[in-house]
C-alpha cells in the first residue's frame, strides 16, 4: 500500500476542429497588424492564412505511463493495513474456536456411544439373568413350590427385558451412526448399507480421584477464542475510526507522467515527454459523511467493549456452571458404589430365598431391576463428569490433555 501506483493510460480524442495558432494575435504582429504599412505586408506574403499554424489535428492519439505515488494520507493507509492484518488473526481465532467446538462434538459423541454400549451390556445382563429365573420358575412350578402367578410374574418380566434390550440396541445403533457419521466413515458399499462394520470403542468412560482446582482452568479463560476475535474486532474498530478521522486531514502525494506515444503535431513537439511533481488534496466539501463514519466507528468501539465485558461474565459462568457440575457427578459416581454394592448383594439374597422357596419371583424381579438401574445412573454420573470435565478443558484451552487425563484417571469397567 506504500508502494506508488503506476498506469498505463491510452486515449483517442477527436475535435469539432483541429487546433490553430494565429500568428498575427500575438505581439508584435497584433499591433503591426493594424497599421497600413503592416497591412501591405501581409497581403504580400500571401494574407492572414499565411500566419495560421496547425497546433494538432483533429484527432488526437496518446498513451502515457502515469504514477501517484501517496507520502501522507492522514493515517488511511497505514489503517487500511491493519485491518488486513487483523482480519487475517480473526481468521486464525474463528479456526481455533471451530476446532474446539468440534473437538467438545468429537468427545461427546464418542463417550455417548460408549455409555450406549454400557447400557447395553448393562441391559443384556438383566434380561441373561431373567431368563435364568424364569428357568427356575419353570422347575419350581412343575415341582408344585410355587403358584403359576409366580412363574407368569417372572415370564412377563423377561418379556418386558427382551423389550428394553430391543430399545437400548436401537439407541446404541443412533450413537453408532452418530458417531460415524461425525468421523466421515463410509459405511456404503457400491450403494448399499455395509451393517458388518462397526465401531469398536476402546477408551472407556474415566473419573479421577479429585477434580483439579478451579484455578487450573481459569488462568487459559481470558485466552478464549470468542474473547481473542471481540479483541480483533474492538482493534479493527478503532482502526476504522482512525481512518475515518483521517478524512478531515489532506492527502500529500508525489505525481509524474511519461509519453509513451502522441500524434505527430506541433502540440506533441512542445509538450515535454516527462513530468514530476507534488502535489496536496484537502476535501472542502465532502460527501462522504466523514462525521457519521466517526460516530459510526466510535460506537462501533464502545459497542465492542460492551460485548467483550458480557462475554467474560458469560464464560466464566459457563466455567463456573460446568466445574459444579464435573464435581457434583464425581462426588454421585463415588458415593453410587455403596448402593451398587448393596444390589448386589440384595440381589444374590432375592435369588437364593427365591430357588428355596422362601421368596417371591417379584421380590427377585425389583431386585434385578434396582440393581440395573443403579449401575446405569452411575455409569450415567461418570459420562456427565467426563462431558462437563471436557468443557472445563476446552474452555482453559488445554483440551489436548484430555488424553493424559484418561491415561491418569480410573476406568470405569
């Protein structure tokens, strides 16, 4: 932008008439013209034609390089480049905001399939395990032990078993599909549906025996894309003001111009080939409305800043709101074990008093069920610890050491 701009200009012009020079209008023929004695001489050497000279035909041929070369723009220029500059750094902060947001989707993604296979497997145990009871439902029927309510209690139970297991493999199939989907992976061969392959995940779902302190995650905050491009922004904005206010300055520039080629005439023979100056522009009269773009830019300013203020309170909320949430779901999947355990055990008790004739089916039945339901909700308070830990991470910038977390934490199995 500092360099001199330099054209090649080309012009045809064709006059209503070509141009002369009367020789008797200029001194001293003018006055001699008018006397008697000049008169006579005149009409001697052949009348006033004689004295008309060809300045330069009718139409007029010219090409010329010219240069505009600016030394001082009130600080347009020197804004004009910052903002290129600026727009280039806002690209690379909406590149890294990008790259979180699909990394937190990456995450999310996966560990959803993950908890979807969990459920799974947690669902397929119930219904493996009801279909054991009703076995020995059956056999204690035909040994008259039990009422055939007992053993109907027990089929309708593995009935509705095999119902959710049904559900839960159509939910594990969407966060499959989701999942792949997200990676780009193909699952089309030649037009068709390939169902053999599948996506095995083999990261499990994490805890950690104690959450980092807040600090950890507050010192990358102010770091955060969204707050780098409001920066960008609130500098392409003054920036904008800058060169606004630069319109009420003049504009100093260096000008040159050479002939390249001009018709043959007497014109062309007195004008020089080169020329060089200097020159000033000061706008008068604007039409521009110089004074709007400076209140447009200022309030453009403070507009920003006001905007950069309600964004800080509003990531630090969102820090705020997903640290209690990482801690509270890591506080429920700890305590949760003591009640995993007790379902076990009071499941393993259901199913012993049941085989001796000492308990009900349905008793067995609410037992399987607690137990399943415990474990889901735990598995379920590990995937909101790791989805909130994630945004933690994101939101600090340090979302690449996610992998050095689950390396560290302890697997849920």
């Amino acid at each position: 932008m500092y360099l001199p701009q330099v054209d090649l200009v080309g012009s045809y012009t064709r006059l209503d008439s070509q141009i002369e020079l009367d020789a008797l209008s200029l001194n001293p023929l003018n006055s001699a013209s008018e006397t008697i004695p000049g008169q006579l001489l005149i009409d001697l050497i052949g009348g006033p034609g004689a004295f008309q000279t060809p300045v330069t035909s009718r139409n007029i041929t010219r090409s010329s390089i010219n240069t505009l070369w600016p030394i001082y723009t009130g600080g347009k220029i020197t804004a004009k480049k910052n903002l290129l500059q600026l727009e280039q750094t806002e690209a690379s902060h909406v590149l890294e905001e990008v790259r979180r947001a699909r990394f937190t989707e990456l995450v999310a993604t996966y560990f959803g399939l993950v908890m979807a296979e969990r459920a799974l497997n947690t669902q397929q145990q119930v219904e493996s395990a009801l279909s054991r009871h009703l076995h020995v439902a059956t056999a204690l029927e035909d040994q008259a032990q039990i009422s055939g309510v007992e053993r109907l209690a027990a089929e309708a139970a593995y009935d509705r078993a095999r119902i959710t297991t049904r559900a839960v493999e159509e939910q594990r199939d969407t966060a499959h599909n989701a999942f792949a989907s997200l990676i780009h992976m193909d699952f089309q061969d030649n037009g068709h549906r390939v169902e053999s392959r599948r996506l095995d995940p083999t990261t499990p779902l994490f805890t950690l025996p104690q959450l980092p302190p807040r600090d950890t995650f507050e010192a990358g905050l102010s770091e955060h894309p969204s707050l780098r491009i409001l920066s960008t922004k609130h500098e392409q904005a003054k920036n904008i003001a800058q060169a606004s206010r630069g319109l009420y300055r003049p504009d100093v520039f260096l000008f040159g111009s050479y002939n390249v080629y001009e018709n043959d005439s007497l014109a062309s023979d007195l004008t020089p080939d080169w020329l060089v100056g200097v020159g000033v522009r000061i706008a008068l009269v604007d039409r521009s409305g110089r004074k709007g773009k400076v209140g447009a830019a200022d309030n453009t300013v403070r507009e920003v800043d006001s905007l950069q203020k309600a964004t800080q309170r509003r990531l630090e909320l969102l820090l705020d709101r997903n640290y209690r949430e990482a801690r509270q779901a890591l506080a429920e999947h700890r305590d949760l074990a003591s009640t995993v355990a007790l379902a076990e055990q009071t499941l393993r008790l259901q199913e012993r008093a049941f085989a001796e004739g000492l308990g009900r089916s349905l008793d067995v039945i609410d037992a399987q069920t607690f137990l399943a339901t415990t474990q889901t909700r735990r598995d379920a308070a590990a995937l909101r610890f790791v989805l909130a830990f994630t945004q933690l991470l994101t939101l600090s910038g340090d979302y690449e050491s996610l992998f050095s977390y689950v390396l560290e934490g302890d697997e849920i199995q």
